[in-house]
C-alpha cells in the first residue's frame, strides 16, 4: 500500500514539475523554456500592425508626423525671432538666459495642438476616402518644410560661429 502511495505522489509532482529544461534547445516545437525553467507553449505576438499610412516623400501621416510637420514650420516661421533671442541672451546673465529658454520652448510647443488638429483632420479624412490626397499634399509640404528648416539651422549655425 505504502509503494501505491509512494508511486501516485510521484506521479503528482512529475505532473505537476512538467517538463523541465535549462533552455530553448530543451522544448518541442513552439515552446519555449519559461522563467519556472518549465517548457511552455510560445506567447503569440499581439502586438498591433503599424498601420500608418507613408505619403510618397516619406512623410507619416500619423500623430507623431503632423506634430513633427507643425513644430518644424513654427521653427521656421520663428527664425527671425530665434536669431534675436540668441544675440539677446548672450548678453544675460546664467539664471536669466535659462528662463529665455525655457519661454523660447513654450513658444515653439504652444502650436502642438495644430499638428494634433491635423492629425484628427487626417483620421477623418480616411474614413471619407480621401485620406491618401491629404497624406500626400501633407508629405509635399514636409518636404518644402524640410529644406527651409535645414536653411534655419545653416543660418543657426553660422550665427554660432560669430565670437560673442
């Protein structure tokens, strides 16, 4: 009677161990070796498809692409401006020049909320089916926007190269 016992207890915790393996070499197909050092069955891969739609320049017409079109066209509509607050604030002392910073930040953030308008503007124009005109007219303004701001950071960087 004790040996039944014995072999059912066995039983049990080689039921209840599983099988047991060091890595994935030791697991049958789709498994894997489990942080228990317990073959089991290969998490399937939930992550959602990227579904964002590339205009022909390259340009993302998603959130992250109109917020980024937005914040360029405020650096270069504010170039003039970024020119006089680099002289000015050389002339400021530490804690002060830090402050102008920080405003200079806020003011380029402050038309954010554009870029998110036109990302909704965008959502819905796909649902109107005329999401790919608006994504492409979008692209080509990115691209025009991407030149004039590579013109802002030559006249940065020049402006840089003045001893102050």
């Amino acid at each position: 009677m004790r040996f039944t016992l014995a072999l059912c207890l066995l039983g049990v915790t080689y039921a209840a161990i599983g099988d047991a393996c060091a890595d994935a070499n030791d697991c049958e197909a789709g498994e894997v070796c489990g942080g228990s050092s317990e073959c089991e069955a290969e998490p399937e891969d939930d992550a959602p498809e990227d579904t964002t739609r590339i205009s022909p320049t390259g340009f993302r017409c998603g959130m992250d692409g109109y917020v980024n079109l937005v914040a360029n066209g405020m650096e270069v509509a504010l170039a003039g401006l970024s020119i006089l607050r680099q002289i000015g604030s050389s002339f400021l002392p530490h804690d002060l020049r830090k402050a102008v910073e920080y405003a200079w930040q806020g003011v380029k953030g402050a038309g954010s909320w554009v870029g998110y308008a036109l990302a909704a503007a965008n959502f819905a124009a796909e649902e109107f089916d005329f999401g790919e005109q608006l994504c492409m007219g979008m692209g080509y303004a990115d691209m025009a926007l991407g030149y004039a701001v590579m013109g802002v950071e030559l006249i940065d960087t020049l402006r840089d190269m003045i001893p102050v």
